[in-house]
C-alpha cells in the first residue's frame, strides 16, 4: 500500500503532489548584502521533490534583521534575486512559499547602526550572546515599540507579502514562531504592555492579527500559512499559559480560512516543560484547516500522524541538509545520508549546502533532482 506521505493533497486552490514540506531553515547564504542568489535557487531546486518548499526566514524590514547573511524581500533587487530560486522550484513542478521574518529582540544593535532592536517590551534574552556582523555580542536590553508604530511594523509586513508575489511565490508563511517578534508579542513571558497589545490573551493576540489581516489584503487567505512554536524554549521563550494562549490563537486563526498552520510540536528543538506538551490533537480540535506538524519527525512518525488524522502533512528540516533527494529516499526505503556537521549549517558557500549528491543504488547512475 502506498505511503500516505506519498498522496497528493490540497491546501487552498494548490494540489500538492506529496505531503512532504521542506521546513524553513535559516542557512545565511545571502551574503552581506542579503539578496537571494544562484547557489540558494540550486539548494531549494535540488529539494523540489517535496510537495511543498517554505523558505528560510527573509526579513521584511532592515529593522527586521538579526541574523548574519539571512536574506530579505525588502528591495526591487530582493524580490529579482528570489525570481532565481521560485522559477528554479517551478521547473521542477513544486511549490513554494516564503516565510515572513521579524527578529524582534533576537537581534542586536550592530544590525542596526547602533540603534537597539524592537520589541514588545523591555525584556532582554536571557542568553550568553548573539552572533552579529561584528562577531558574538551579549545580548541587549530591546526598545519596545509605541503604541503608535506597531502599523508601521504591520505595513512592513504587508509590503513584503506583496513583494513575495511579485517574486512569483506560489504564497506566504507568517513566522510567529520560535521566539521571533510575532511570537514575542503572543507570549506572556516577553510583552508586558499595558495598551492594546499586551495584557490579556486576546490582547496579547492583536498583533499577530493585524499582520495575518494585512498580509491577506495582498494575498487570498488560502494562500497564506501561519507557524506557531507553542512548546518551544529557543530564544528564551516559554509561558506558564502557553496553552490557553495558543489554543485562542489557533481558534481565531481558524476564521480566515488559512492556507495551512504550522505547529512545532515536536521537542527536539527545545522543551520549555511548563506543562504537558501540546499536541496536533490539541490544535485539530480549533483548527479546520490543513495542520503541519515540524520537528523531529521520522518517515514511520510522520506517517502515524498522518494516518491518525493529526496533520495531513509533515515538515522535515535537518534531514533534508544532507539528504536533497529526502522524497525519494522514502519512498524507496533508502538509507539517509549522514548527517551534516553543524559548522556547516550557516557557513558561506556551497559547502554543506549543496554539494550532497543524491543517493545512488550500486552500479546505477546517481540520480538527478
């Protein structure tokens, strides 16, 4: 019987061919001037078999950078440079999204001609330092926004959805996950405003509401995806009500008919342990739209979830840096290449980043993407 990971299924007006998703992952081969290159369409080309290709997270903003040659959609030359890589993955019949990015506090103020980086409120990362243009710094204390900017960052958002259509996305993922602004301003832990935008749950949920409202003035909702971390500890994250503020946020986000919602349930990204771990299950039950789930997941997992009608498709990150051909190696049952050292996932050039060549059966050609 065929793999449930191997059937095609629809997320809006797309029918995916498979249920298999590249996750985002920020491999920082932008150079200095953040724009979208040749080597980055080779890399997301090469990994084309899957259903669906979300990018690395692009800043919308200069202000929303915080991560050493991350590229943006911010510039005319950005959106060209992002043409290289969505014609790339559409030669090969796949489809992609790009993932909208502000670091919020998670940044420094080297990115920023002195200026401290935003954020919710005046809360700093409790965390050694932060990797920046002019080495590793400690972290700093973040400015927190005025009331009076917030649709400012908001527009940012909405520019960049725009610009990642004129690039020829196939739509967008909103990161609101893993410690990053939007997911500073959800969580109780980093945004102690006393306006509109802090406070209660539903306050605290405003602003990722604005954004999704923003971003879907540009695109039809069913083209637009939301990832959420609810479990996660990475950038000092995690929330005693980290529940009851991610099961509201997922509810309302269920209103506008969502492309996808993309949860990091898995934990092998971090544990905060303020309580039991929330499930796919948990979101199933408020979300009636297409369900991601991320992180750590195997092929036999990735199936269990799928079959028990928790997610209707996975995302798979790290195996996927090794292994180009990942789709294929599934679905034969090959071995998966070993895994690249960590030194290599964010280091300049081609090197740990497209030079792993597809599997090759004994006395066969090797395969081509």
């Amino acid at each position: 019987m065929e793999s449930v990971l191997f059937q095609p299924v629809q997320i809006g007006k797309l029918t995916l061919r498979n249920r298999i998703v590249l996750a985002p992952m920020t491999r920082a081969r932008a150079g200095a001037n953040r724009l979208p290159n040749r080597l980055m369409a080779e890399y997301y080309a090469q990994r084309s078999s899957a259903g669906l290709l979300v990018t690395e997270a692009t800043a919308i903003s200069e202000e929303a950078n915080g991560w050493v040659n991350s590229p943006g959609i911010y510039t005319d030359a950005m959106i060209d440079g992002w043409k290289l890589t969505t014609s790339a993955v559409h030669a090969k019949g796949s489809r992609i999204f790009l993932q909208l990015w502000h670091t919020g506090r998670a940044s420094h103020s080297s990115f920023h001609s002195g200026k401290l980086p935003v954020a919710p409120s005046r809360i700093k990362i409790n965390e050694p330092e932060v990797h920046t243009p002019t080495g590793k710094q400690p972290y700093e204390i973040p400015r927190a926004l005025e009331s009076s900017e917030i649709p400012r960052v908001v527009d940012d958002y909405r520019r960049a959805a725009a610009r990642a259509k004129q690039a020829g996305f196939d739509g967008v993922e909103i990161h609101a996950a893993n410690g990053y602004l939007i997911d500073q301003f959800l969580q109780s832990k980093t945004n102690h405003r006393t306006d509109e935008y802090g406070g209660s749950i539903e306050n605290r949920y405003r602003f990722l509401r604005d954004i999704v409202e923003a971003v879907t003035s540009v695109w039809h909702a069913n083209r637009v995806g939301v990832h959420l971390a609810p479990n996660g500890m990475y950038n000092d994250m995690g929330s005693p009500d980290f529940r009851e503020q991610f099961t509201y946020a997922a509810g309302e986000l269920d209103r506008f008919g969502l492309a996808f919602l993309h949860i990091v349930d898995g934990l092998a990204f971090g544990f905060h342990q303020l309580g039991e771990a929330m499930t796919l299950a948990e979101f199933r039950q408020v979300f009636r739209g297409p369900l991601i789930g991320n992180c750590g997941y195997t092929k036999e997992t990735a199936e269990e979830a799928i079959t028990q009608g928790h997610a209707d498709l996975i995302s798979f990150g790290r195996p996927f840096i090794s292994n180009p051909d990942l789709v294929e190696r599934f679905e034969h049952g090959w071995p998966l290449a070993e895994a690249a050292p960590m030194s290599d996932w964010s280091s300049p050039g081609a090197k740990g980043y497209t030079d792993f060549p597809a599997y090759a059966l004994e006395g066969a050609a090797v395969l081509t993407i």
